[in-house]
C-alpha cells in the first residue's frame, strides 16, 4: 500500500485521503488537481449520510441555517454563534469530515471577523467563507446588494487570517453585480496579499473565473478558487463541468442547498400522504432501522450491554 500524502502538501493529487485535521485535511483539497465536491448538511442526520457517503468535505451554509433553526430567509438574521453552535452539533455525525462553514461579513467589522474565527475553530469547523458585502447581508443570489470598500473587505481577510485558528480561510467577494469583473479582479488581488487560502467569486461565470485566475497567477499568487453550485442561482446542471472549472483553478465546489430543498421535498410528500390517505406508505422513506444506524443506535447498545456485564461482574475498591 502506498503512502498517503501528508494533508498539507500542496501537490497532493489524491484529495479524498482521509488524514490530518480538519484544516488540513480541507488544505489538501484546495491543493488538488481537480474539485472536490462538498455537499451541503443542516443537521445531524444529513451529516451522517454525507459522511457515510463518502464526502471528502461539507458545507455549512448561512441560508440553510436560517431557514431550518429560525424559519427566516437569508436577510442577516443568522449570527456566527448560530452557525457555530449548529457546527458543533454534526462533529459526532461526522465523525472527522471537514467543515467549510458561511461566515457572512463576519458579522461586523474587522475585529468581529477575527472573533469569528476563534469561535468557528472553537466549534471544530475547519474553514470559513467570508465576504465583503455590506451588514447586514443578503442571500448572494438576490439583488440590491451592497459592498464595502476594498480597504475594509481586505481587513476582514487579513483578521480572520491572523486570528491564528489555522483555519482554511475564503474570501468570498460579492462585488460581480455591483461592480463588475475588474472590481471582482482587484479585490481577489487584494484577498490573496491579505493571506486568504482561497478566493470565491459569487455569481461568476468560466470568464470571470479565468479573469481573477490569470490575475493572480500573473501575480505570483495563484491561489485556488471556490465555486458555488447553488440552486439560488438558478439550475445547477446547466454549469460549467468539472473539468472547465479545474482549468481556471477551481478547487472546491460547494453545493449549499441541494440537499436541504431535496429534504423538503420529501417531508412535503410524506405530510401530504399522512393527510391524504392515512399514513406515508407510498412515499419512498429509509427504514427505521437505517435511520437509528445512522445515528449509533447499535454501536450504543453494544457498549450498553457491555458496561452492563462489567458492572456485574465487577467491584470497585474505595469508591
């Protein structure tokens, strides 16, 4: 068997070994040949299906958040202490999967981005995508967006990154619709000199990609790429290919909702069958027992007998 390799080197060609940390292991993507597909959970469950999956990472993102913990659209309502608390909750499920988690603005200034870091490293979430809109934000894919000055996204940036968490740090730039591409060019310049593992353009097309690619590749700073694969953007299989967006550097690719808007698909079909004819029969579910699988149920009762026949058996001197 051959050595794996180590999860921060950067000419890895194998980006789904399983070694390392979190932020390493999220490194190693960002330092493969092609892009690593991360799936979007919002809960325990659907976090232990990506993992069971195979999943070499996962995303969390701000909109899912909002909509399943406070049943709120992505107007600003979410605050990193409720994307780090829901983080939290999916290390067991998980079980080592790196998370790449929705940080917003930061939530303020240069100072909150910093504290953000330290709390989403506290929360065992691996890396953070953070963008230059104006607080409080809105869904990326929505109009009347706002952006800060270049001065200030690149602060953000830079605080987060020498928040010192070893976190994988994103900079995620909003400024395509309002701005244009030059704007979007010069401000993943400005990221990559702030220290940013990588840069995420939101809402870019294969041009815009390349432009911000050639960019800081002529710049001595060919940092990878992030690209949404988001349903909030309109269909996802009319994108470009995995191929196309490894030639412009594109490393990870997120899929933030898939997996939500497919869930409740499937909770609107089995309530409707419940209603309609008495119980949920004809909708396609996974037997229970798949589902207590999932989340330990005989590994527990294995330990549980365990403790029990030790306990029996034995005694316990001074306590």
């Amino acid at each position: 068997m051959s050595a794996a390799p180590r999860p921060d080197d950067p000419t890895t060609s194998d980006p789904t070994v399983p070694t390392g940390t979190g932020p390493q292991r999220l490194r190693a993507l960002l330092g493969g040949t092609t892009p690593a597909r991360l799936p979007g959970v919002f809960d325990a469950v659907s976090a232990a299906i990506a993992a069971a999956a195979g999943a070499p990472a996962v995303c969390l993102s701000g909109a899912t958040v909002s909509a399943v913990d406070l049943g709120l659209p992505d107007l600003g309502f979410v605050h990193g202490t409720d994307i780090a608390r829901r983080a939290a909750s999916l290390r067991g499920p998980l079980a080592g999967v790196p998370v790449l988690a929705d940080a917003d603005t930061g939530y303020g200034n240069a100072l909150q981005a910093a504290h953000t870091a330290r709390e989403y490293a506290a929360a065992g979430i691996a890396g953070l995508h953070l963008e230059d809109q104006v607080a409080p934000k809105r869904c990326g894919h929505l109009g009347g967006k706002e952006v800060v000055g270049l001065d200030e996204a690149a602060g953000r940036v830079r605080a987060a990154v020498e928040a010192d968490t070893g976190l994988v740090v994103v900079a995620r730039t909003d400024a395509l619709s309002v701005l244009g591409r030059e704007a979007v060019v010069q401000r993943c310049r400005a990221f990559a000199e702030a220290g940013a593992d990588a840069v995420f353009v939101e809402g870019a097309g294969l041009g815009d990609l390349a432009a911000v690619a050639a960019a800081l590749t002529a710049d001595g700073r060919p940092v990878p790429q992030v690209y949404n694969r988001s349903e909030a953007g309109g269909p996802v299989e009319a994108g470009p290919d995995d191929a196309a967006l490894a030639a412009v550097g594109v490393r990870l690719v997120i899929h933030p909702v898939s997996a939500l808007l497919a869930a409740a698909a499937a909770v609107r079909r089995a309530v409707v069958a419940v209603l309609e004819g008495g119980h949920a029969a004809p909708v396609e579910r996974i037997g229970w027992g798949e589902l207590t699988g999932l989340v330990g149920l005989p590994e527990l009762l294995a330990a549980e007998q365990t403790y029990a026949a030790a306990g029996a058996g034995a005694s316990h001197p001074g306590r």
